[in-house]
C-alpha cells in the first residue's frame, strides 16, 4: 500500500510508477469537486467509480484484493479510514469473482489504519488486502471518493497476478 496526499504525488516519486497513474492522476486534478457519481470510462482497461458511501463505528466490510487491477483511491469529501493487510495473512471468504474482479477474505489481522480525508490518497496492488468505510470521526457519516482501476500490467512495479 502507498498513501500520502495527490499535491505530493511527483515528489513522492510515484510518477515513475508508469504512464497510466500518471494519466489517471492528472484527471484527478481535473475533477470538479463534487463529480457526478458512478462509472467513468478513462481509456482502454482504465476506469474510475464515483463513489458516496456510508461509514461505520467498526469496520464491519470483509478485505479484498484485485487480480487484474491497481486500486488508485482518492477522497473528495468526508472522510474513512482504511485498513489495509498483505493477503498471504487473511483467509480467502468464498470464491474469486472475474466479472468484478474481487475476491474477499474474511475479518482479520489488519497491519495498518490510515485516514483518508479530502485531497489523499492510496494505492492498493493486488497484494494489499483493503477495506474502507470505517469511521474515523463522529462527523464523517459518510465518504465521496473515487476509485481508479489501473490494469496491473500497466503498473510498473507490479507484475500481474500469477
């Protein structure tokens, strides 16, 4: 997992992670602050998701991963905290599901918490187990984010999933 706030994004020397992030962070930067929710198609196997979620006194979502995709998640407004765990520690919760790309893994060892809040980030490859919507605050009832698929491939220091 990789964190840290989008204004940072280059100095942190994630623009050497490809072309693709690179692409998808600049039309991140290009968002209006409250972007329609849904799907977006970006290019050929890229795509975002909108998001308005609700958040939780305990984290009570299952962990996931990805075989085919880098998670780019981004917060627009409100705010969760992630957890976030190496899939080798979790137990797999039913079967891998191709047309979503998702496979879950039931509650477990979480090896670290962060807090997303307006203008952060994090990247989860598909070995980063994650899961979200656990609130950090009272006032955060609830999170506008979005969530960009990166084929694995085309991030650099990833290979895809064996």
């Amino acid at each position: 997992m990789i964190c840290g706030r989008l204004c940072d994004f280059e100095a942190l020397g994630l623009d050497a992670c490809g072309p693709a992030i690179q692409r998808a962070v600049a039309w991140i930067r290009t968002l209006p602050e409250e972007p329609v929710e849904g799907a977006v198609a970006l290019e050929e196997g890229m795509h975002a998701l909108v998001l308005r979620c609700p958040t939780f006194e305990q984290a009570t979502g299952r962990f996931e991963t990805h075989r085919r995709h880098v998670d780019l998640q981004y917060t627009l407004a409100g705010c969760e905290a992630l957890e976030w765990a190496p899939r080798a520690v979790l137990t797999e919760d039913g079967a891998y599901h191709p047309e979503k790309d998702v496979l879950f893994y039931q509650a477990g060892f979480a090896a670290g918490r962060i807090v997303a809040s307006p203008g952060y980030f994090s990247i989860f490859t598909p070995w980063d187990a994650h899961r979200g919507g656990i609130r950090s605050d009272p006032s955060c009832g609830e999170v506008l984010k979005l969530v960009v698929k990166i084929p694995v491939g085309d991030f650099i220091p990833f290979r895809p999933h064996e």
